[in-house]
C-alpha cells in the first residue's frame, strides 16, 4: 500500500515516504490533533492476513 503526500489516515496526514524494507514502508506523517510530527508504518497485506503474526502483535499492546 503506497501512500502520498496529503492522504490522510484518521488524524494523521501523510507528508512523505522515508523508507520502505521487507517489514513495510514508513512515512512522516503529521498528527493533527496533537500537531507534531510522527511516523507511520504500513505493513505489508500478507503480514496482517496472517494470523500467527496478529497473535504476536496483540501481545506486544
């Protein structure tokens, strides 16, 4: 899932990529609420479809 520059996820607006690997891509993203910057990772589709990794994932909120 590519993203651009202005779209927006919930409050935070996506202002540029700064990388992409094997675990996903980042962004700098804007918070809007709290106006500060931060930074977002979209995982690839094939790691949120699998439910062993959304296991592990729930452990670690």
């Amino acid at each position: 899932m590519s993203l651009t520059h202005g779209t927006r996820l919930g409050i935070y607006e996506v202002t540029a990529k700064i990388g992409e690997g094997g675990m996903g891509e980042v962004y700098q993203a804007h918070d809007t609420t709290l106006d500060r910057d931060v930074a977002l990772k979209v995982l690839p589709e094939a790691f949120t479809a699998d439910p062993d990794r959304r296991a592990c994932d729930q452990l670690l909120q």
